[in-house]
C-alpha cells in the first residue's frame, strides 16, 4: 500500500498543468509576440493613417479653426446639408467626377488590354527594340505627374501646340483644349491615359503570361477562330486581372487631382478650370479647404468622397465577382 502511494505520489502528471492549459499558454504567448511584433508598424498607421481620418470626420461637424477644438464651433450636420445644395457646386463637381470615371475606366482597360495584346508575343523575348518599347510605354507612368502635365500644357496650347498642329495636318479645325469649357476634360484625360498606360500593360501582360498555352490549342482544335479563341479562352482567364484593372482605375480616377490641377490651373492656379469644366470632387475639396479656408467644409466633401468611393468599390467587387472565372 505504502509502495502504491509513493509510486501515485511520484506520477508527473500530477505536478504538471494539462494538456490544455498549456496550449492555452502556448496561444497567449504567441498572441502576446504577435501584437509586439506589429505594434510598431501599427503606431505608424495610427498616427499618420487612421489617427487624421478620424479627425477628418470629427472636423466635418464643426466650423474649423487652426487653433483646434477649443477654437471651433460646433455646426453639427451643417457641412453635410450644404453639400446638397445645388448653388454649392458639389453636385456639379460629383457629375464632372462621375464622367471622367466613366470616360477613363472604360478607355484604360481597352487601350492597356490591346497594348498588351500586341506585345503578347514578347513576353518571354529580350531584344534592344523590344526592350526600348516596352521601356518607352512603361517610363510615363514612373515620371512625375507635375512635369509631365506641365509639358502637355504646351502640346495643348491653342496657339503653337503640337495637338493643333497635327489637326491642321489632317484639314482639322483647331481646337481650343484646355481653354474650352468642352475641351479641356477630354485633354486631361488624354494626358492621364498616357500616364498610366504603363501601369496596366504591364498588368494584362502578367494575366496573359499566366494562360496556359494547351487551353488556347485546344480552342483552335475544336475550331475556334481568333475572334472566338479571344472572347471565350482569353478573357475569362484575363478577368480577375481585369477586374483588379477596373478597380484599381476607378479609385484613381476618382482622386484625380495633380494633372487636373497643373494643366487646368490658369493664371491664378487652384484647378478645375475654364468654367468649372474639370472641377472634379478631389479639386473641389483642395479649393474648399486651401483656397476659401472652410476647413470643416472641406473635411465634409473628404468624407462623402471616401464613402462614395467604398460603395463604388464594393458594387464592382460583388457585381465583378460574378463574371470572374478563377481558374
């Protein structure tokens, strides 16, 4: 009996935690690990990222004074009502926004599919011509927006720009570009096609890469033609591709603001000009806050811009998701 008790009394079970409540300590300290791990990247992303979102907002519900909190006044939803206001001009600015989305998006997705289309054969190749091709339709993107913008002031100039200059070489009538209410949207848009071609050729090129070369044999097997080997092989592979295209354009196309400011600036600057023409929503906010010095106003659009723009982005998401084919 003796010998039974000391043997029970010596069992390492007994003076061990279980089985569980180590696991549990084993989570907990990793858990611990991982929160130190992160916390410094999450101290940034609190201080310069969510940290002034949330003041933003808090900013949209008063009269904003530099001096801070205890300097302004509390309007409520004041900023908010005005923006309704047809004589505000933020409706105006969220139309001439919503029709540049729907200029560009489609025309970026088009011309960088095709741009890829044609250097499809190349993917794989290594050659100087090759090589400064691709160098040439990739460089703008990488280049500063300002400068470039700059240089297509004067291609766009009514005067002695290139723009007119090629027009008169066909028989066309001179057009006014960026001094014509009609015009100088679609001169903005020409410049940030060009611009951010690069970007999206390169995107299509790593989704057409990525095809596996016995689908589209099999498609010319079964005889498929160009035509239909493109509609029913290539672009279901290419669509999540395109989707993040889509996705991608449209949020920056819906912030689109350095070229819009340096080309439609005029003699006093601020953008968006002649006649309000190219006032989107990102230069109507610049002028509100850094022009007039409505702060609180300008917080207000920031935030209805933010919320318009993660409701555009959900519906793509969802309504993309559906014509998406991963395979």
């Amino acid at each position: 009996m003796q010998e039974n008790w000391n043997t029970a009394w010596d069992r390492p079970t007994l003076l061990t935690p279980s089985k569980g409540a180590g696991r549990a300590l084993m989570r907990s300290r990793k858990a611990v690990s991982g929160w130190l791990l992160v916390l410094p990247a999450l101290g940034i992303l609190t201080l310069f990222t969510y940290g002034p979102a949330l003041l933003v907002v808090a900013m949209s519900f008063y009269h904003w004074s530099l001096g801070g909190f205890q300097d302004s006044q509390w309007v409520g939803a004041l900023h908010y009502r005005e923006l309704l206001n047809p004589i505000s001009g933020f409706l105006k600015s969220l139309s001439v926004t919503f029709y540049y989305v729907g200029i560009m998006v489609p025309a970026t997705v088009a011309l960088g599919l095709g741009v890829a289309w044609l250097f499809r054969g190349a993917v794989h190749k290594s050659t100087p011509w090759l090589t400064l091709t691709r160098a040439a339709v990739f460089l703008p993107y990488i280049t500063p927006a300002i400068a470039t913008s700059i240089i297509w002031v004067f291609i766009f100039n009514p005067q002695f720009g290139l723009a007119n200059a090629a027009l008169k070489l066909f028989h066309l009538p001179a057009l006014g570009w960026l001094v014509s209410s009609t015009w100088a949207l679609p001169a903005v848009m020409v410049n940030n096609l060009w611009h951010n071609l690069g970007f999206t050729v390169v995107l299509f090129l790593a989704g057409l890469s990525n095809i596996p070369g016995e689908a589209v044999e099999a498609a010319w097997l079964d005889g498929a033609n160009s035509w239909q080997t493109f509609r029913y092989v290539i672009l279901p592979y290419l669509s999540p591709v395109t989707l993040m295209v889509v996705i991608l354009t449209t949020i920056q196309a819906m912030q689109a603001f350095g070229s819009i400011y340096a080309m439609t600036g005029g003699q006093f600057g601020g953008g968006g000009g002649p006649l309000n023409s190219t006032t989107t929503t990102a230069i109507y906010l610049y002028k509100s806050a850094f022009i007039f010095f409505h702060y609180g106003y300008g917080a207000a659009v920031s935030v209805v811009l933010f919320a318009v723009l993660l409701v555009m982005t959900i519906v793509q998401k969802q309504v993309g998701e559906r014509y998406t084919s991963y395979q």
